[in-house]
C-alpha cells in the first residue's frame, strides 16, 4: 500500500479556484458510483489572488 499520494496511481491534484468550480465538482462526485473513499483537503477560503 503507498505511503504517500504520489506513490498512488490513482491520486488526482485539482485546483478549484471558485465556488462554481466547488459546486462543479460535488455533482460529478455525486454522480459517480463511488465505493470507496474521496478526500478532499485544502485552505477553503485561503486562496489570494494577485
């Protein structure tokens, strides 16, 4: 089992920059048959732009 998320194939860095992008992103997890885990992590919030 990797140790880390760049060990594993199946890891995936998106980068949402909006609340349109958030929502976007809940439907097609909603619409997918998942049967395991997704976890999601960030700075809601955080992101300044320049």
């Amino acid at each position: 089992m990797p140790n880390s998320t760049t060990e594993d194939k199946n890891a995936k860095t998106l980068i949402l920059y909006t609340e349109a992008d958030t929502q976007r992103l809940a439907a097609q997890l909603a619409a997918l048959p998942l049967t395991g885990s997704v976890w999601l992590a960030g700075d809601l919030g955080q992101v300044k732009r320049l």
